[in-house]
C-alpha cells in the first residue's frame, strides 16, 4: 500500500486539501454540514409570506388560477364530458395533463372547488414534508431544511401555490425513486420513475439514460410503470380522452413565458415577435426551432460527455433532470423541486464553487420583476432570461463535479493499486 506520500502527491496533482481526499468512501456521510448558501430563517419567513399572500388572495378573490382548469377536467370526467376542451377553458388555456392524472386527481371534483383548492394546497405541503423527510435520509446535516427554505422562497415555491401545481407531489415520487435507488432497490425505483414519466412526459428523458447504462431490467419496470398508469387513464377515459389531450397540447403556445428555463423558452424570447412585452434581440422565428434542437443536441452530448466514466448515481440523474429541464419545451421553473435532491446531493461533495451560488442567485430572482427594463433585448436575453441562465449554470457546476469526482476515483484507485 502506497504511503501518505502517495497521497499528498495526488491531493497536489488535484489542487485539493486532503478533505476532499477522504469524502470519496462516504461522500455525503463526510460532506460539509453546514449550507453556506442558505440563509434558513429568512427564507423560510420570505417564502411563508408570499405563499400566505396567494393564498389569501386566491380565496377571497375567488381566482384558483390553472386550478380551475383540473377541478374541471376532474367534473367533465364525473359527469362524462370532453376533459379538455370545455366553457372554461380556451385556446392557451387548457388542462395539459394527462387523463390519468385526472383520474388520479379526480376525486376533489366532488368538493367545492374552494375545498379542493384548500385540500390539494394541503396535498402539496404534505409531498413539501415528505421530500424533506427523504432528504434527511440522504443529505448531510443541516441541507434538507436550508434545501427546502431555498425552494419554498424561490420562484418555484411561489408558483407552485400561485398555480396549485402538481410539482411538489411529482417531486416526492421522484425524490423517493432517488433515494430507493441509492439502496439498490432499482425495480421500485424504476417503476415510480415510469409511473411519474406518465404524468411529467419530461421525465421519459431517464429512459435513454438508462438503456445508456445498460440497465435492462430497470428499463423493464420502468417501462411497466409507464404502461401501469397510462392503462388506468385509458381505462378510465378512453381512447377519445387521449386524442383530446394531444389536441389540447397543439394548442400550446406561451413556451416564452419567463418562468420558462428551458431553451426554447429562451430562443423564444429572443426570435419570435414581441412576447409578453419582451423585447426580441432579432424577429427570426423560423430559427427557433431547429437552433433548439441543435442547442439541446450540444447539451445531451456534453452531458454524456461528462458522465460517461461517472461512478456516482447522484451525478448521473443530477445532470440527467437538469438537461431534461433545459431541453424539454415545459421546463418551468416551478418543476425545479423533482431535480433538488440529487442536485443537492453533488453540492455537498463537491469542490466549493462560484458555480453554484450565481445558479442559485438567477434561480431565486423574484419572478414579478423579470420584465424589468423593458423594452430591451438587451433584458430580455438577462433578466428575463434569469431561470434559464440559473439552470444552465447549474448544469456546468454538476458537469465540473462529476470531472472532479471521476478524477478523484480515478487517483484513488492507482494510488491504492
């Protein structure tokens, strides 16, 4: 066995202390305990208040948001109606979900829609528990709580109760996927990840990834998971729901929205005509299309680039969910919450880095102020554009961290040889 030499010569070779040495065993276990990005009280109060607000507001108002669009699907299905297309819905503003998850959310049809609104906020802060509970299972001391305070005072947390999405519960069915997986359960965790992939279809990006990885048998129960609930839907609704739904989706067109961090979103902003009173860089909308694909093209190979010698199931579904985000066309912000853990999860073993905290700064910028300074392209491309950067440069920070990583494993394995 090489001695301390040996050791000392490789940390050099790295430019890392010997911390960083020891964290490979057990990364997270010896990971650092205390978030430095994280202010936990504040933005715990920052993100109660707001979601106070909305919540509030929507029930003196009587304004539910997208929520209206649910609770009717789940009505037309109690009552035998087309889920989609309905008096209160209209081009651009229709239900894009799935008929199963209106089957799964269809029971709240029979309250009020004020009660259902109430029960699905509670639904939702009970996934926000269970994800931290989830957390705490894997993240070092201290990172679950200032995880969750950095989500719930973000953008992501604001929308999720402004929109009542579905985000949080979506995230705790993944986040429980991660963790089973961490414990080699792959069968279960591949099932919850297809049966989630049914609902959020951004989640099918992990089916690549692991036919890449060779994982046949959790491709299986992944695809079993996908079938399992697309069934329920179809048995349900019919067939008619699902040409009902896929006509709902052409009418998709508000993917340059500002919440939006994904590049369409962000070419959007800057090719098509004036969006939202975002001020184009140059009206080319015909290149939307195809510089998206080529720009999701570059982030997939850069992505496989990266991890093609990875050892760590973190890193890998880490800069998995995060491309997804950025390469999907429904990479809202507000879907940040599924990808939290395992990102957290690299933050924690890796080298201390200007790379997470400017994500983390472009992710939490207030979503009300992203139109500041316009008219001006020149806004457009940066403060409107602010979730986009914020998640591209969370992408570089995993990408680094799994080179670092690959490359400690890498000098640990000859120094020990």
């Amino acid at each position: 066995m090489p001695g301390q030499g040996s050791r000392v010569l490789w940390a050099n070779l790295l430019r890392l202390d010997m911390s960083d040495i020891h964290r490979i065993a057990d990364p997270l276990r010896s990971a650092k305990t205390t978030p430095t990005l994280a202010p936990v009280v504040p933005l715990l109060f920052i993100g109660a208040l707001s979601s106070g607000v909305v919540i509030w507001v929507a029930l003196t108002s009587g304004l539910y948001s997208d929520f209206v669009l649910w609770y009717e699907s789940g009505r037309a299905l109690r009552e035998g109606r087309d889920l989609y297309f309905s008096p209160v819905s209209r081009p651009g503003f229709r239900n894009m979900s799935p008929p199963q998850q209106v089957v799964l959310m269809a029971p709240l049809a029979w309250l009020s829609i004020r009660d259902a609104l109430i029960a699905w906020w509670l639904i939702s802060a009970a996934a926000m528990a269970g994800c931290v509970m989830l957390w705490r299972r894997v993240l070092p001391q201290g990172w679950p709580l200032a995880l969750f305070a950095l989500l719930f005072a973000s953008p992501a947390g604001y929308l999720n109760v402004r929109y009542a999405n579905q985000s949080w519960v979506i995230a705790w069915a993944v986040t429980w996927a991660w963790v089973a997986w961490r414990q080699q359960q792959f069968r279960r965790a591949a099932f919850i990840l297809g049966a989630a992939a049914s609902i959020k279809l951004f989640l099918l990006a992990i089916l690549p990834y692991l036919c890449w990885r060779r994982r046949w048998t959790a491709v299986g129960w992944y695809l079993a998971g996908v079938v399992t609930t697309v069934s329920l839907g179809l048995a349900v609704c019919g067939p008619e729901a699902f040409r009902s739904w896929y006509m709902a989706l052409k009418e998709l067109t508000w993917q340059g929205q500002g919440l939006s961090m994904a590049v369409l979103g962000a070419l959007t902003r800057a090719l098509a005509p004036r969006f939202s009173n975002l001020e184009p860089l140059i009206v080319m909308p015909g290149l939307i299309v195809p510089l998206w694909l080529a720009v999701s093209a570059l982030l997939a190979g850069a992505v496989w680039w990266s991890l093609r010698r990875s050892h760590s199931s973190d890193i890998d579904l880490a800069a998995v969910l995060l491309c997804m985000l950025l390469v999907t066309p429904s990479g809202w912000v507000y879907y940040l919450p599924l990808a939290a853990g395992p990102i957290a999860s690299v933050a924690a073993i890796g080298p201390r880095s200007w790379w997470w905290a400017v994500g983390s700064v472009a992710l939490l910028f207030p979503y009300p102020l992203l139109g500041m300074g316009q008219p001006s392209a020149w806004a457009t491309m940066t403060i409107a554009s602010s979730y986009f950067w914020g998640g591209a440069v969370l992408l570089m920070a995993v990408l680094r961290t799994a080179g670092w990583h690959t490359m400690l494993v890498r000098g640990r394995s000859q120094a020990h040889g």
